[in-house]
C-alpha cells in the first residue's frame, strides 16, 4: 500500500490505493453487481433483490447471510477471498486516486475517492453531526476486522472557494472526466456511474495540496468513520488502518440533494399519535396525494417546526408548537439551531415526552423512501412521521461549533454506489 501522503496535519490527507474492482468479463454487468450503502438496502426485500440479481453482488459482502454474527463475517471473508482467487475481483496495478461521477436527469456530482487519514473528533478535520448506535459500530468493525477490508466509502463533502476557473483538486477532477472512463454503467435507479484513475504524481501532489487546506462534514457513513476510527487504535501505527476509504465532495460546486429521514413508529396507531397532542400542535388533514403533503409539509416548515402524520389513510400536518412545551422539553444549553431543529423536536418533545416511545429498532424504523414509510404505515397500522429535509448550511455550522444532531436527521445524496472499487488492506 502506498502511504505517502503530505506532512501538515491540519487538512485532509488524502492518499492513493490499489482499488479493487470486479473484473467485467467475469460478470452479468456492472450494474448488477452494485448496491447502494449497507443502510439504505431495505430488508428482506431488497436483500433478496440484489443477491438474485447476480451471484456476485456486493451485498453478499456488505451484508452476508448466516446464523450467526461470525459466520456472517466468516462468510464475507471467505467469499471476497473466492472472488479475488477466482478473477471475479482484481486489484488496480498501480495506486490512484479516482475520479467519480454520478448523474441523472437532476443532478451531476464528481468527487475524488481515495484512502483518508484517520482523524479524532476533536482535530477538527472530519466532522460529525450525528451520534452514533454503539452495536453498528460493533457489527461494521466484526465484518471490516474480519475481512480487513473498506468494502464502501463515506460521503464527505468540503467547500472549495466555487471559483468559476478551477483550481486544485476541482482542476483535475474537470480534465479528468473528459478521459476515457475505466468504467461506465448505469443502474436501476436511473443514475449513470462513471469512474476514472489518477496516477499521475503531478495531479495526485495538486489534489493533495489543495485538500490539506479543507475540512470536511460527514454527509453519510457516520457508524463506518466510527469503525474505522475503532479499528485504528487497535492496530498499531503506522498501518493501512489509519486510514478509511471516502468519497470527497466539493458541494461549493455540486451541491448535494438533502433530504429527510422518515420514522415509522412501529406500535402507535395514528389515532393514538394525534390523541396524545392535545392543543399543543396545530392538526390539520391535509388533501393527498403523497406531494401535496409534502409541499404543504415544507410551507409549513418555513414557519414553525412540522410533521405529518400518515397510516390511516389520511394526511395530518402537525405544527407551531407550543412555545411552553418546547421549553420545557428540549434542553437549553444547546444553540438554539439545534434546539430548534425538527429532529430535536422530534425525539425530544414528541417520542420522548409525548408518545414516550423508546429508540429501539422494535418500536421505531428509520426510513429514506417518503412512499415506502406511508405503504409502511397503511399496511402495518402504526404511523408515518414525515420529516422536512435539513439545509447543509445548518448541519455543517453546527458540525463546526461540535454539536451533533439527533441521529438520521439528514440524508445525503446521491449516495455512492458500493461495488465499483473497493480498498483491500492488504495491497
């Protein structure tokens, strides 16, 4: 593995690694081997989805099957091993940097994918702004200990100046996708994936220069820097652990889609949910469909914290708080941007000191899709809390002041596709 990265210790320190990369010839095609982030595949449905969409997806990495916690991690092992053996998987010949692409009808965003070094908290370099669950932690440090792989990287973004002549990093990100890509695919979300090599020492030394002035905000991957923050101080230094694979973002230039993150709220009927407010929300059924609600939702959510609630066939939009309760329930001595935030509204005021329901997974399911959670819902009996996306302007300045958000405030995006190169620790 090549561990030269540069000497300042105040910026990212981003270094190249010998990706690895499935073979094509040796797959059905590219795309039916990715998967999105082990978080985001919705169980058991979409698991199953992706292992039958070819023998070799990711996700029997990512999220193996067995009986067992060890056999699962056993099983990732051995099957990385298999592939890498059998030429279904194969390392880059040499280290680089790689350019990422992601575009649909909406959106382009570029960034840089490499080997990060690790940084504590408290440096400042890499910030959270959500806590994390200690049993994923432990669960993603089992599979990455045991395999002694990256087998997906974080999303992080930082802010260059937005110049509209690119420098640094930006500069070489730009000349290189007019290259010919390594690879290029585009799977069953719409999205076109494309991915390009640097290995020229001169563009690897200009994109290292310019990101060891930035620092960056964890878009998603919050329990991974954990892990791997984990798995660093049990290794000694220095050691590929020090170092986590991410993409890097500059949202000056592509800015990322933020979205929300639903709950659904496995044992509380809608009748129920509403009964418990009292008059300390404003409730208003709203007409449906699904996007009329959630516009009303985000007129609502300009003006005073709101929700709706959905599961019984009807759409109910919750808002302006009572001041009174509000101060009686959130705790004071954050800054008001996070006292003021729907999520803290939400965990604090509302499933903590209204529903009181507890945050386990057996009463609360954390959900990306707006239409899943309501089908959820309607299906299941329990209730749909629809959330309003989260500016990324709140959640870095609150990253920067060390104040982390209630968990799966935000949901960053687009999210890499896992699968197109992965970092083996022992290249």
């Amino acid at each position: 593995m090549n561990t030269a990265g540069h000497t300042d210790d105040s910026g990212l320190d981003l270094i190249p690694f010998r990706g690895v990369r499935y073979v094509p010839e040796r797959v059905g095609s590219l795309a039916a081997v990715t998967s999105p982030p082990y978080d985001v595949v919705v169980r058991p449905d979409g698991l199953l989805h992706l292992e039958s969409a070819d023998p070799h997806n990711i996700v029997r990495l990512i999220l193996p099957q067995a009986t067992t916690p060890a056999a699962r991690n056993r099983q990732a092992a051995d099957t990385l091993h298999t592939w890498l053996a059998e030429g279904i998987l194969a390392p880059d010949t040499e280290p680089s940097l790689y350019v990422y692409e992601q575009r649909d009808d909406d959106i382009l965003q570029r960034g840089i994918i490499g080997a990060l070094r690790l940084s504590d908290t408290e440096d400042g370099i890499v910030l959270p702004h959500e806590g994390v669950m200690t049993h994923v932690v432990e669960d993603r440090a089992a599979l990455m200990r045991t395999t002694s792989a990256n087998l997906e990287p974080l999303l992080l973004t930082y802010r260059s100046d937005g110049e509209d002549d690119p420098k640094g990093a930006t500069a070489v990100i730009e000349r290189t996708a007019q290259r010919e890509p390594l690879l290029s695919t585009t799977t069953e979300d719409g999205f076109h994936h494309r991915l390009w090599s640097v290995t020229d020492p001169a563009e690897i030394a200009e994109i290292q220069s310019d990101l060891s002035c930035h620092q960056a905000l964890i878009a998603d991957g919050h329990h991974r820097w954990a892990t791997n923050l984990r798995l660093r101080a049990e290794h000694p230094s220095p050691s590929a652990w020090d170092y986590g694979l991410v993409l890097l973002v500059d949202t000056a230039r592509y800015p990322l889609r933020v979205r929300a993150i639903h709950r659904y709220l496995h044992r509380l009927p809608v009748a129920a949910a509403l009964q418990a407010l009292g008059d300390s929300f404003r409730i208003r059924t709203v007409d449906g469909p699904l996007d009329n609600a959630i516009a009303a939702l985000a007129e609502a959510a300009a003006a005073s914290n709101a929700f709706v609630l959905a599961g019984d066939g009807a759409f109910h939009l919750i808002d302006r708080p009572s001041p009174d309760l509000l101060a009686h329930t959130i705790p004071g001595e954050f800054p008001e941007a996070w006292r003021t935030l729907d999520a803290t509204v939400l965990h604090a005021t509302l499933l903590d000191h209204m529903w009181r329901i507890p945050d386990t997974p057996d009463q609360i399911a954390y959900i990306h899709d707006t239409a899943a959670t309501v089908e959820k819902a309607e299906r299941d009996g329990g209730t749909a809390v629809l959330m309003h996306p989260v500016r990324e302007e709140v959640v870095r300045e609150l990253a920067r002041q060390g104040v982390t958000m209630p968990r799966k405030s935000t949901s960053f995006g687009p999210k890499p596709a896992t699968g197109l190169v992965l970092r083996d620790l022992s290249f």
